[in-house]
C-alpha cells in the first residue's frame, strides 16, 4: 500500500512540472485529435451506409483505437527520451562526466514512460466516448444510424471542448477557439460523408 502511495506521489511531482505537463499537454491534444478525427471517419465510412453491420463498427473502432494507442504511446516515448538523452549530452560534455547510470537518467525514462502512457490511453478513452452510441444500439436502446448521429454528435463536441481547453491556456477566446476547432471536425464529417455518397 505504502508503494502505491508512493507512486501517486511521484506521479502528482511530475504533473506539477512545466516540463512533463507541457508535454502531456501537447502530445495529448494532438493524440485526442487524432483518435476524434479517425473515429468520427469509421463512423461515416461504416455506420452511415445502406447497410451498416454493428460487429464491424465496433470492431474497426476498437482495433483501430488499440493500434493508434500502441503507435502513439511508442512513438512519444522515443521521441521524449531522444529530446531528453539530446540534452543529456550537451551536460555530460560541460561537465566531463558520463551521465547514463545516474539518477538523472533513470527520471529521464521514467517521466517519458509516463507521458508516453497517458497518450496511450488516449485513443481508448477517446473511443469509449464515441463508441457508446453504438453500445446503446447493440443493447437495442436506440437504431444503428440513430447511433450514428449520436456518435459524430459526441466526437464533434469532444473537438469543442479541446478547443475550449487550448483557448483557455492561451490568449484567444475560448469559445471562439472551440468553435473554430469543432467547425474543423464538421468540414472533415462533410467530406468524409460526401466521399462516402459517391462510393
């Protein structure tokens, strides 16, 4: 018990910094983004078809989440250990002294390991959001296109609210912000659906 505590502990230090939150705050935007976009894209390439099929909608949405979770959470813990072994070096040369076994290194891995977890579990939560429509449907609560409607609806909203979130930690409006980003998602739900017309 006393080990878990102490990892809360340590994981609420590295939320505090400006570094690690900085990161976490760019990458997780950019991931939920992306998982919105690729979700909202299976939901106009699957489900609002002539003949949608329910397996094959949540099959594709929560294959396609796990994989994009994987590749993001990969990719960010490469991408911040290279920044951060980059700037490693330029310390080991002013100080004349090999860095790797330190403590300092061991924090290196262990906050890009970190951030690199919370994007990983972003394209799920993302899809749980989205995929919930589909869910009610597959309960028989509510139509497969029903489900349809209601999915792009949350993936559309989710887009504001980030667009809230980014204008409020900027100098922008944040209203504005959101509905500039929300009115991003309606122009690609538009042209996926068109696209999807002439198929």
């Amino acid at each position: 018990m006393e080990n878990i505590f102490l990892v809360l502990d340590r994981l609420k230090n590295w939320l505090k910094r400006e570094d690690v939150g900085a990161s976490i705050r760019r990458f997780l935007i950019n991931t939920l983004f992306d998982s919105t976009f690729i979700l909202m894209g299976i939901t106009v390439g699957s489900a609002l078809v002539a003949k949608p099929e329910l397996k094959v909608i949540l099959g594709t949405m929560l294959t396609s989440s796990l994989a994009l979770g994987i590749s993001t959470g990969v990719s960010v813990y490469e991408a911040e250990t290279l920044e951060r072994e980059r700037q490693v070096e330029k310390l080991e040369k002013s100080m004349l002294t090999d860095l790797e076994d330190t403590q300092i290194m061991k924090s290196i891995r262990a906050r890009a390991l970190f951030i690199s977890f919370v994007c990983f579990l972003t394209p799920p939560f993302a899809c749980i959001l989205i995929i919930l429509p589909f869910v009610l449907s597959a309960l028989s609560f509510i139509m497969i296109r029903q489900a349809a409607w209601a999915s792009i609806a949350v993936a559309l909203g989710t887009i504001f609210f980030v667009g809230v979130y980014l204008g409020q930690n900027g100098k922008g409006n944040a209203i504005l912000k959101g509905l500039t980003m929300g009115a991003f998602g309606a122009i690609a739900f538009v042209i996926g659906y068109w696209i999807e017309t002439l198929i």
